[in-house]
C-alpha cells in the first residue's frame, strides 16, 4: 500500500521536475534559470528521500545533505554573479569619472 | 495493533503525496507566472513546503517503523528551510539589479525609489546621512 503511495509521489515529483526543465530551456532571463535550477535541485532531493523510504535503507541520506549544499551554493554563485557582474561595471564607471 | 500500524504507514505515505503535490504546485507557478518575481516566488516558497512534508515524512516512518532516528535527516530539513528563502531572495535581487522588467499589471515598487534616492544622494556614502541640512 505505501509503496504504490510511494511510486506515485515519485511520478507527481518527476512531473515537477519536467516542469522546472521547461522553464529552464525557455526562460526569458537568466533570473528565471537560476530559479529553476534550484527548483530542480530541490526536487531531486525530495526524490532521493523517496527513494530512501521505497528501499528502506538509509544508505542515500548523505545524497541528501550533499545535494542540498551543492544547490545552494550554486544559487548563490549565480546570483552573485550576475549581481556583482553590474556592481563592478558601476565601480569602473566611478573610477573612470 | 495491526490496524494502528497501517493506519500510521498510511498517513505517513499521505503526508509525503501531499508535498509531492506541493512540489508539482510550484512546477505549475513556475511555468505559468508572468513574471521572474512571481516566478521565484512560486518556486522558493512552495518548494519549501513540500520538500519539508517529504522529508517530514521520510523521517517519522524511518522513527517509527524502523526504529532509526536519522540525525543527518534532521540536519538536511534545517538546511533546507534555511537556505531556500537566501537563495530566492539573493536571485531575485540579482533580477532586480540586472534590469530584468516586472510585470506589466504589478503595482507596486518600492525597492525603484529607494535605489534612486541612494543615487542621487551619493553613492560614496552607504546610507544617506539623515536630516543634513546641505543635501536640501
């Protein structure tokens, strides 16, 4: 019973996973692919954690943890690199009046 | 004793459906919003919610019905509830500096006025220096 309950979850999170992905291939601005990329990262991790339960094991809990820091600092690495990308160009700017 | 036991598998395996909706629901704003606020939005928030009832989920059964009470569980369900409203936040501020145009029907915009009041006031000083005289 919890299995078929399982599976279905891990269709429903597939599901938003493809969805993530079509932002990501059409987004307008690169905003819009850093926001998906860590709605994809985030739902992988909900899938390892279903795969933990399906299996029984604790085995992929350290998955987990490890794609939980990998997506943040992505995240943040874009982000910063877009935001300090226009900040340095400003800075040029100063320097050069 | 047997009945209690499905019944909590159950409601165990309800809980993470139900954040597994939650995570198609942020799919749906992501693909349908208008716009990269509303977006990131969609995706920070519901995200969140529904990764959490995952994990939540995950987490009662291995502590109820195997006996394990996985620290390492805990840890990655703090991780996340934290660092997702940085990341949205940090995102949508990189949006917002690099020019990306809010909707067309928003609003409302406060973060436009105070990034110009800091420019014309001087963008040597961090904060405009209060009730100075001279900037008047």
């Amino acid at each position: 019973m919890i299995d078929h309950l399982l599976t279905a979850s891990l269709a429903v999170l597939s599901l938003a996973v493809l969805g993530c992905l079509y932002r990501l291939l059409k987004g307008p601005s690169m905003a819009d692919r850093i926001a998906s990329l860590d709605a994809i990262g985030i739902n992988l991790l909900a899938v390892v954690a279903v795969l933990c339960l399906l299996f029984r094991t604790q085995a992929y809990i350290d998955t987990i943890l490890v794609i939980g820091i990998l997506t943040f600092i992505g995240t943040t690495a874009f982000a910063r690199y877009i935001e300090r990308g226009v900040v340095l160009e400003d800075g040029d700017d100063e320097q050069a009046r | 004793m047997e009945t209690m036991s499905k019944l909590g598998e159950l409601s165990i395996a309800l809980l993470i459906l139900i954040g597994a909706l939650f995570c198609a629901l942020s799919a749906f704003g992501l693909i349908r919003l208008p716009d990269v606020y509303l977006r990131s939005h969609a995706a920070t928030k519901s995200a969140t919610l529904g990764v959490l009832c995952v994990l939540a989920g995950v987490f009662l059964y291995f502590m109820f019905f195997l006996d394990q009470v996985s620290v390492k569980l805990l840890l990655g369900i703090a991780f996340v509830f934290v660092t997702s409203p940085i990341a949205g936040h940090l995102n949508g501020r990189a949006a917002y500096r690099q020019g990306v145009p809010l909707w067309d029907k928003s609003v409302r915009d406060d973060l436009q006025s105070a990034l110009t009041e800091e420019t014309q006031t001087g963008t040597q000083t961090l904060r405009p220096p209060p009730n100075e005289p001279e900037s008047k």
